[in-house]
C-alpha cells in the first residue's frame, strides 16, 4: 500500500515535470514573439516620432504663413490708410486754395466798386 501511494506521487511528479518540459519547450517561440512584438514597437514610436515632427512642420509652416499674411494686410491697411490721408490733405488744400480765391476775387470786387467812386 505504501509503496502503491508512492509510486501513484511518482507518477503525479513525474507527469508534472512532463508538463514542465512541454512549458519550456514554448519559452523560444514565447521569446521569439516578444522579440516580434518588441521590434514592432520600436517601427511604430519610429513612425509616430516622424509623424509628430511633420505635424510641428506643418504647424510652423502655417503660422509663417499666416504672419506673411496678416503682415500683409497690415501693410495694405496702412497704406490704404495713407492713401486716403493723402487724399484728404489734398482735398483739404483745394479747399483751402479755392477759399483764397474767392477771397481774393471778394477783395478784387470790393477795390474795384471802390475805384469806381
């Protein structure tokens, strides 16, 4: 009976050495999948490394351009601005000149209604 038991925890060590074995058996196609899986990490931070840098490109690119661009119609606001001060200023001197002559052409009146006398 005795020795029925130990051949029966024989038999149990023995199947679960077998399993052990079937276990290890796995371990190199186990590591060869990390390996797979560690080797495609590194292609995917690869490419989100390369995407993020495009992406800060992209981004600098764009706010250039919009600075050209508000840079721009800053430019042409003000020289709009200056053209209509230009315009101004000379319709100002017209103004002013046409007012000078009419008072000249008052004062020319006014001598010869004088003259007359």
């Amino acid at each position: 009976m005795v020795q029925t038991r130990r051949e029966e925890r024989l038999e149990l060590i023995d199947q679960e050495i077998a399993g052990m074995k079937k276990e290890i058996g796995k371990m190199p196609a186990i590591e060869s999948s990390l390996n797979d899986i560690a080797k495609n990490l590194e292609k995917q931070q690869q490419m989100l490394t390369m995407m993020m840098e495009m992406i800060a490109k992209d981004r600098t690119a764009v706010a250039e351009r919009m600075t050209e661009s508000v840079a721009r119609e800053s430019a042409i606001a003000k020289r709009k601005e200056g053209e209509a001060t230009l315009r101004k200023a000379a319709e100002s001197d017209r103004n002013i000149e046409q007012d000078l002559n009419e008072k000249k052409s008052e004062i020319e009146e006014t001598l010869n209604d004088r003259s007359k006398f």
